[in-house]
C-alpha cells in the first residue's frame, strides 16, 4: 500500500525566530527521505510538528489526502506516525518492557509475542527486563524503533539517530531503515551528516533559517553541493598540515586508575600515555567507556595518585583543577551547559569564572569588571563569537558560539595543553569548521591537545596519534595515518 | 523487675497505633513523589485533616462524614498546592512549605471552638475476637477501620506501582515528564491526580490523631509527625515496604523512650526524645545502601516543574 504524506504551508514563529517559514514538502513510501540542514534550520520543528509535539501556527499536514489534526503526539500515533527522537523519550529507571507497554493497548503476554517478533525479524537483541539505564545508546534507540513498529507505522522520522551511534551501530540502523523502507514505511531522516545522507537516502530537502532551500535526488548531489547548500556559502574544507612531532614529552600517564563507587560510572583500569609538545592525541570511544571519568581525572575533577600524572616535569595527580591551570592546562568539558559554562550567567560572568592567580580579574577580593569586561570582548571578536553583548545570560547562546567562548576563555592562559572532550557535539558544520581550525592553530603554535572525542572523522581529522577507550582501558597508541575509521569502529566495539 | 507478657502486648499494639499516621501520610505522600512532586506540606495537610475531621464529627455527629470530611479537606488544601504548582507553574519547594505554614495556621483558628471539647469513641473490629489467641489476639483485633487500613495499604502501594498499569504511567511521569508527554500521557493530570491523592492520605492520618488515637483536638496535634513522614518517605528510597518497616521502628522507639523515662532509666530525656529520629534515619540508610536501586526508585525528576511549550 502507497503512502503519501504532504506538508503545506506550514509556518511556526517563536518569539524572535521564524522556525518554520511557509515549508510545502511531499513525500512518498518506498523511499528513504533526507530533511538536512544545520542547528536551527527548523528541521527538528517540522518533524515535531508531524509528530503532534509542536503545533503550527499555519499550515496543513495530509496523510493519503486526509487532512490531520495534529494536537498531540497522541494523534500521530493514531495516525500511525511514528517518530524516533534525538533525545531518547525513554523512562531511564523503568525496564524495556515497562517503557514499551506503557503506550500500548495490548495485553502484557500478546505484547510480549509481539515484542519477540519484531526482534526477530531484524535481528535485535535486547533484554526487555533490564531497566533501561543499562543499555547502550545503539540499544536504547532500538527500544524506541520498536516502540514505533509496535503500532505498524506508516511514517517513521527518525532524528539526527546517529549522532550517539559508533559506526557498527549506525550501519546496522541502516540495514533496518532500508528493510523498513522495502515493506513499505515512509522514512523521514533528519540529520546534518552530509556522508549518511549520500549512503542511505533517496531524496533530499535542505532546510536553512526555517525554509526550505531545495528539494534533490541523491543521484543529482554531492558532499559538496550538498554542504553548500546548508550553509549557503561555499566552505572551505580544513586539513592539518602534517607537522613532525617534537620528541619532547609535556605530560605523562603512568598506571592511572580510577575506581567508582557509582556503579554507573565506569572505572579506569591502567591507563598509560604520554603527549609530546605540538601534538594531538586523539582517544576514541563509544560513549559511556570511560571518556568522562577520564576527562574528570586529567582535568582534576577526581583526584589521582600524584605521581600517576606527570606534566612538565611536575608530578600533579593531586592537584585540583583550579591548581592545574596555574600550571598552563585548560579544559573544555562535554557539557558546554552544565559543566563549562553556567547557564544563567552573563557572559563576562562566566569567563571570570576560569580566574587563575595571574589574571587580575579580581582584587583583594573584589571583582575588577572592567578587566573582565575588556577580555570577554576580546574572546567575543577573536573567537568570531556571534554576540556583541557581553551582559547576555550564557544559556541564549547556540552551541557553536558557546563551544567558541568556552574554548576563547580556556585559551586566556595561552595553555601548554588543552584537553577537549567532544567539543563540536552537537554543532553544526559552520562552528565545526572554526573549531577545527582553532584546534589545528594551536597544535602549529606548539602546544598540545587530548582530544577525547566519540567522533572518529574529528578525530581522524585532528589527531597525530589516535587511542581507543573501551569499558575504561586504553588500547595501544596508534600513529593516526595508520589508522582508518573502520580499525577505530572495531576497537571501539571491544574487538582486536 | 517483672515484664509480664500482656505488658508486652500491650506496647507492640500502642506501637502499631503510632504508626498509624506515619505510615498512612508516608504513603500517600510516595505516591505524590512518584510522580515527580516534592510536596513538603505534609504536616499542614495533616493539620489541616485532624482539624476537619474533628470538627465534622463534632458538628454532625457522625464519624463517617467526618473521616471523609477529613479525607475531602486534605484533598481541598492539596488541589490548592496542584494548581500553584502546576498551573502556575511555582517552586515546589517553596509552595509545600507554605502550605504546612498556612494549615496550622488555619488549623489553629478553626479549632479554637473545639478546644477542650470530648472527643467520641471509635468503632472497632473483631472486638470478640480479641480472647481468642494469648498474646496474638489482642494486638491483632480490636482496632479501627482505619487502623488496618494503614497496614495493608504499603502492600496495596506496592502493588499498585509495581503490576499496574496506572502505577507504571506514575512511575514514567516521575522519570521523565518530557518522554511522558512525547508519548501523549497527559503529565498534569497524573501529578494532580497523585497530589490530591497524597492529600486525602494525610487528611486521613490527620482525622486519626484527632479522632482514633487521641480523641481531642489540641493546637498543633501532628506535632511534627508529618515531617517523620517525609522523612520516611525519602530515606525508605521510596519503598513502601520499607515505610512499614520505618514507622514501626520510630513509632517503637517513642513509645518505648516514654516507658523508659517513666522507669526513671538515667538517660538525659532530651537523648530519649531524639533517639526515634536518629535510630529511624540509620537504620532506614543501613538497609537502603544499594545505591543501583537507590538509583531505580529515585524519581528522577523530583522537585522539578514541568511545563509543555509549544
């Protein structure tokens, strides 16, 4: 049976931001649909809309030509639109089957058949009495599809699925996607990866600054044109300029170990490595391996044996981080929000917040705000963030720009080492690039990176030595020209 | 000194009567935490409960209208709670301790004409069956309806949010609101619904200190019962079981203090009188230290408003 489902006209304004600007799309089963643009682009609005989180202000949805009334996410799913959201809408603490009889009708012993079934026919192997807190990411997101497929959708939108997936897992999300595709379900994928795009789909509609830009066959596309479309401006591609690496080491891991009281932290078990002056080790993963834990004890989050970390001469395992940057490191952690940055404060607020003794941001103890105010100014217009009010509260930032400020900030100290972890997640292909940029720079001035990062192109891209963190163990030091994404897929999967 | 075996008796049965209201206001209140809402206006909904009901059976006459009374005026002062929380969208936390401020205050000045007034006598079950069994029989019959209410109603509460599926739609909402409603559950309704209930709850734990256990009205009668019961609620990591389990030891220690302190044991008496509160919360964190489950049964959102933007 055909599906069709069109958008028409559809218009949602936001106080301040049109999300949405008079977007008309058509769609059609039997192909896999790509809806790319980058953060912002109004792409997760439309999908919401479809899925009755987000009314419209105008505009119809037509399903095989009846007009829905999309008012909650409880109509889609009667109007069999299934959505697979970025972020998981799982109950953590609740088992997989909890979570998927929860918004079923059926009786917990069909619903079981059922469950087993589906799993079956794609393969998927989950324990559906284990609460959901202690599966993967990959394994998560196929709780979800299978909540989706429960109700034999029609439409299935999938949302930017891949971003928490290591590249074994979103290929076998791809192999399931084009099966679900063969039987007849209309796939919508939303994403801002120009490789996916051209691996799985069929056709693809650009979106920039809530309007639809163009509507393609793949056949007709490249990465390229397909860049430049989303960003409407031509891009400049970066590469590292291979620069050979001193012999003089900065900093040195010996035996590091970390155990957890909290049984959902992972426990670091005999790390060792070193970094030389000018270089990038990059430490791949899935996330959840250990890459948090590991940041915390080389930022000085958690505190180690003194003598397992050596930097610069100085053994400092137990110093704290304020401590450690008195000795030129600076950090960029995951969460730009929670961790690096406080949300609900101004701007020059936060960027006095990483005061190290030398700065003079403050006087016997007072706050000297001009000083402040001076230098927030000059991150601002050096990191090309894109503000000129340094009053405004950090959380109306986007990502991109506050990825830019924080990095600007840790850069204050011009730090012999900078430990990143996931800097670009999240951001979108303009911020990527002048991410990428300002980390290559700083390895041409002769100072070093750890870029701990769950994105192997980034870290393919950065890195002059390449390590892969699994379940809290490091494996070996490897020279990054000898590696490819799929050796780093196989490591990070446990595999040798 | 001679402990005769009815002396015994007699003290595991006042102890299961001081449970009573703790273990009805904790379960009430568990469940309105499920959910995802810290309501901290135990006490005053306790206040609020002993008060109606007193005053409903004084002016009526009759104990039933007086216990739903009781039950229905926990509902009001809850809804009252549920709609600034919820509608208006305001602190739970601020918002709960308003609420125990503003019921005994109101608790006070209705209950001004019912000082000193004579409470009347509760009803109880299998009162002739209270000879049959030495030593069980007695503690086990002869008490109120609402007495065996409280014991069985952990067991329903477990029940409820384990194999049911209203209790896991509860459960969900606690987790994640946004998930919740993502999957079109209507996440106001439940946490209303779980506040009212929690109200009636402590409505009814109010109208049996005011009505069962000691027939009177005092000012201030709770007396700090609803903050044990919060407590309960918290450090039994939301297990109504282990509620039981709590109200029985705080309720075992205070009775226990008291004959203590009428034996003339030389112990300071301001230690006696700490000793439940200190005991109930050690033994309440020995006995829940797994922190995987502390993990599992923690509402995840508690505390936190929660407001669709569209």
């Amino acid at each position: 049976m055909n599906t069709n489902l069109k958008i028409s006209n559809v218009t949602k304004i936001y106080p301040g931001c049109v999300a949405n600007d008079n977007v008309s799309l058509e769609f059609n089963s039997g192909k896999i649909y790509a809806l790319l643009g980058e953060n912002g682009a109004g792409k997760s609005t439309l999908v919401k809309i479809l899925s009755g989180v987000i009314i419209p202000d105008e505009g119809k949805i037509y399903l095989n030509e009846n007009n829905l009334k999309l008012n909650s996410p409880l109509d889609a799913k009667k109007n069999d639109i299934g959505m697979v959201f970025q972020h998981f809408n799982l109950f953590e603490t609740l088992s997989v089957f909890e979570n998927l009889i929860i918004d079923s009708d059926e009786q917990r012993k069909s619903l079981r058949e059922k469950i087993d079934s589906i799993m079956k026919k794609y393969n998927f192997s989950i324990d559906l009495d284990i609460p959901v807190l202690n599966l993967s990411a990959g394994q998560k997101q196929k709780v979800e599809i299978i909540r989706c497929l429960i109700r034999n959708p029609k439409v299935l939108i999938m949302d930017e699925p891949t971003s928490v997936l290591t590249e074994q897992e979103t290929s076998e999300l791809f192999l399931s996607l084009k099966k679900f595709s063969e039987e007849g379900i209309l796939i919508i994928y939303i994403t801002h990866k120009l490789k996916e795009v051209m691996q799985l789909c069929d056709e693809v509609a650009v979106m920039r600054r809530g309007k639809l830009v163009s509507v393609s066959q793949i056949k007709n596309e490249n990465i390229e044109s397909l860049a430049n479309k989303m960003v409407g401006q031509n891009l400049k591609t970066i590469k590292k300029r291979k620069t050979k690496t001193s012999s003089d080491q900065l900093i040195n891991i010996t035996n590091l170990n970390f155990i957890s009281e909290d049984p959902f932290e992972t426990n670091l078990n005999n790390i060792n490595f070193s970094v030389n002056r000018g270089e990038c080790l990059g430490i791949a993963g899935i996330s959840g391996n250990g890459q948090s834990e590991l940041f915390q004890v080389l930022s000085g989050e958690i505190l180690s044996d003194k003598n397992s970390i050596e930097y610069n001469k100085n053994y400092i395992g137990d110093l704290n981080p304020q401590e450690r940057r008195e000795y030129l490191m600076a950090f960029s952690p995951e969460d730009r929000l929670e961790q690096a940055a406080i949300p609900q404060m101004a701007i020059f607020e936060n960027v006095a917040l990483n005061n190290f003794k030398s700065s003079n941001f403050f006087n016997n103890g007072l706050i000297n705000e001009n000083k402040i105010k001076e230098h927030s100014k000059k991150i601002i217009s050096d990191f090309n963030v894109n503000t000129d009010n340094i009053e405004l509260k950090s959380q109306f930032l986007s990502g991109g720009n506050l990825q830019k400020l924080i990095i600007g900030r840790e850069l204050i100290t011009a730090p012999d080492l900078l430990i990143c972890f996931n800097p670009t997640w999240g951001l979108d292909v303009g911020a990527i690039n002048y991410i990428h940029e300002t980390l290559i720079k700083i390895n041409e001035q002769n100072k070093s990176i750890i870029l701990i990062s769950t994105d192997t192109d980034e870290l393919l891209k950065l890195s002059d030595k390449i390590s892969v963190i699994h379940k809290g163990k490091l494996s070996n030091i490897m020279n990054a020209d000898e590696v490819t994404s799929e050796k780093l897929g196989i490591l990070m999967g446990g595999g040798n | 000194m001679i402990i005769d075996i009815h002396f015994i008796g007699l003290i595991i049965t006042s102890i299961m009567a001081s449970a009573v209201p703790l273990i009805l206001a904790s379960c009430g209140e568990l469940i309105t935490e499920r959910s995802g809402v810290l309501n901290l206006g135990v006490e005053g909904m306790m206040i609020i409960g002993a008060i109606s009901g007193f005053a409903f059976m004084t002016v009526t006459g009759s104990l039933f209208i007086a216990v739903i009374g009781a039950m229905l005026a926990g509902v009001l002062i809850s809804t009252i709670f549920a709609f600034l929380t919820q509608t208006l969208i305001t602190n739970h936390v601020a918002t709960g301790l308003a609420l125990t401020i503003f019921g005994i205050g109101i608790s006070a000045m209705i209950g001004k004409n019912f000082v000193g007034i004579p409470g009347k006598e509760f009803p109880v079950l299998f009162e002739s069956l209270k000879d049959t069994i030495p030593f069980l029989s007695p503690i086990l019959f002869g008490h109120s309806i609402v007495f065996y209410f409280a014991f069985a109603l952990p067991f329903f509460t477990n029940y409820f949010l384990k194999k049911t599926k209203i209790g896991l739609i509860v459960r969900a909402v606690g987790d994640s609101p946004e998930s919740a409603s993502n999957q079109g559950i209507n996440v106001k309704l439940v946490r209303y619904s779980c506040i009212l209930y929690g109200g009636a709850m402590c409505g009814l734990a109010g109208a049996y200190l005011s009505m069962i256990y000691t027939p009177q009205w005092i000012e201030n009668m709770t007396g700090g019962r609803g903050w044990i019961a919060l407590a309960l609620v918290v450090f039994s990591t939301w297990n109504p079981i282990k509620i039981l389990i709590g109200a029985m030891i705080f309720g075992g220690l205070t009775i226990i203090q008291f004959h203590m302190q009428a034996m003339g044991v030389r112990v300071p008496v301001q230690f006696l009188t700490a000793l439940p509160y200190i005991v109930t919360i050690i033994v309440l964190v020995v006995i829940s230290r797994d922190s995987r489950k502390i993990r599992l049964s923690t509402p995840s959102s508690l505390g936190k408003s929660f407001y669709k933007d569209n």
